[in-house]
C-alpha cells in the first residue's frame, strides 16, 4: 500500500510548517507528501523552499481547494492519498492505523478517524464520528468528518471524477463522499481522534455564511435526490434548517448580530422539532429577550 499525502496551500504561512512536519513524523511515512501552492501571496512560497523530499511542491494559480486538491490526487504516485489541510496536524500514527482499518474493511475504498478542535492554542473538544454502519444515514444528513482525517483511493477519486471545483465555498468533500458511497464504495472507520482540527477564526462570520449558501445549494441540488419526491423534500427542508441553527450559533459566538435573523430563518425552513433534543426554539427565545435586555438598556 503505497500513501501519498496531498496538502493544498493558499496564503497559510503561519501553519503550514506544522502540517508537513506531522506528515513526516508519521510511524508509517507517507511515500511523497504533495504541496500544492494555489497561487499564494503571503511567505507561503518561501516557506515551502525549506522541504526537501519526500516533501514536493506544485504551485498554480489561484483555482481554488478542490482544484489544488485535485492537482495534487493526479500527480500522485501513490495508490491511496491521505488528505491533509495546511492549517491541520495530524497524530503520529494516523497513517499506520488508517492502513491497518482498510486491510479490515474488504473493499474499502476511504478510511476516515475522530479529531479534536484546537482553537487559540487550547483543545476544547472532541468530536465523535458515526460508525461504519452508521455513516452512510449520516452522510445524507451532514459531513461527519474532516477532510483533513480522511484516506481514500487514488483510483476511486479520480473515478468519482475528483472534487468538484465549481463548488469554491461549499462542500466539496461531502459531494465527493456522497458520489463514492454512490459507486458502491464502503467506508473504514477509526473512532480514536488521530486529526487535530485547527480553527481559525480570522473572517468567520462571512465564511459561515458563504459555506452555509454553498451547503444549502448542494443539499438542495444533489444530496438526497436518488430519495422519492416527498421524502426528499422532507429531508432537505430538515437538513438545511439544522446547519442554518449551527450557523446561528456560530455567529452569535462569534459576536456577529445576524445570528437571530439565521435562527428565524431555521425556524422558518422547518418550523417542527428536528429532533427530541432540538434547542431552536428554546435559542430564538433566548435571542429576542437578550436584545430587548439590550435595547432597554
């Protein structure tokens, strides 16, 4: 089994040394770690120049993350590609046991772990990812977890027909997911966090709300669509008003004041409980009476 690693770069200096230096400490070293430099403006480039191999750099013009990532899974030598965002770390041994899971797994075509959340320096959580029988349910719903977690065949990807590279603020890998499973791949699960998850808060507020339209877009447009025309509706009213709930949420934590107006809108695309442990209602309330707290004040 031979692992390229494939890290796609636009302007991310003050990262990108920690993600190629965890790919090199892996116990199972990849056999080429692939830098593809879209086109950035910052010391990124001069960085780079202080790798030697197995680290290889490409460098492009600003075309985007699927199509970096894309550049890099066709110049790969390497029969699966693991992955990897410039501003993630991986654990030691993500390598060798996301290996080990897909010798498990028979026709496995992607191996994906568990991450922690690192944010200003400080892990704040640990997040849980759906088991083997549970991820394809759970892939018609959201994108359970991480690129950066993520091994897959080189074959299968480009069979797929790679990452889509119209979608430049959506989800590209959840697109890339779903079309896998679609091709009759199955999917090798490692619970155990071997990703740690940057978050980098730099404009936060309008990627949150650009991710969200290019999710909303692709929920609409492609995820369920092999489901009947009812259930179909239902699962896409219902999935676009969760990840427009977690986007209020992270705007509010965020301190941006468009979070009631993303709350409503939750409420307004699909006004009954999502769930037993639905909070929306429960949030909006809380919203309106902090602002006339405020107001008042």
């Amino acid at each position: 089994m031979k692992v390229s690693t494939v890290i796609p770069v636009y302007n991310a200096a003050d990262y990108v040394a920690d993600a190629i230096s965890s790919a090199l400490r892996q116990t199972r070293p990849p056999h080429e770690i692939l830098v593809v430099d879209d086109g950035s403006t910052d010391e990124t480039t001069n960085i780079l120049r202080q790798f030697s191999p197995p680290v290889v750099c490409i460098r492009q013009e600003n075309r985007g993350l699927s199509a970096a990532r894309n550049q890099g899974i066709l110049a790969a030598g390497g029969d699966w590609i693991a992955l990897l965002d410039a501003d993630d770390i991986w654990s030691p041994r993500k390598l060798e046991v996301q290996c080990a899971a897909i010798e498990r797994v028979a026709g496995a075509v992607l191996a994906y772990t568990g991450h922690v959340v690192l944010r200003n320096g400080k892990i704040v959580r640990s997040v849980e990812v759906p088991g083997e029988k549970a991820v394809t349910q759970a892939l018609r719903e959201r994108c359970p977890f991480q690129p950066s977690s993520v091994m897959v065949r080189r074959d299968a990807v480009l069979g797929a027909g790679g990452f889509e590279e119209s979608m430049r603020s959506g989800p590209e890998d959840w697109d890339l997911w779903i079309r896998l499973l679609r091709r009759g791949g199955r999917f090798a699960c490692i619970s155990e966090p071997l990703l740690t998850y940057r978050h980098v808060p730099s404009g936060l507020s309008q990627k949150t709300e650009a991710f969200l339209e290019g999710q909303t877009r692709f929920v609409r447009e492609r995820l369920n669509s092999d489901l009947p025309t009812f259930r179909r509706w239902v699962k896409t009213r219902r999935v676009i008003s969760r990840l427009e709930s977690e986007a209020a949420i992270i705007l509010r934590e965020h301190g941006s004041s468009r979070y009631t107006r993303m709350i409503l809108r939750s409420l307004r695309t699909w006004p009954l409980l999502l769930n037993w442990r639905d909070r929306r209602y429960k949030l909006a309330a809380h919203m309106v009476l902090a602002q006339c707290v405020g107001s008042r004040r």
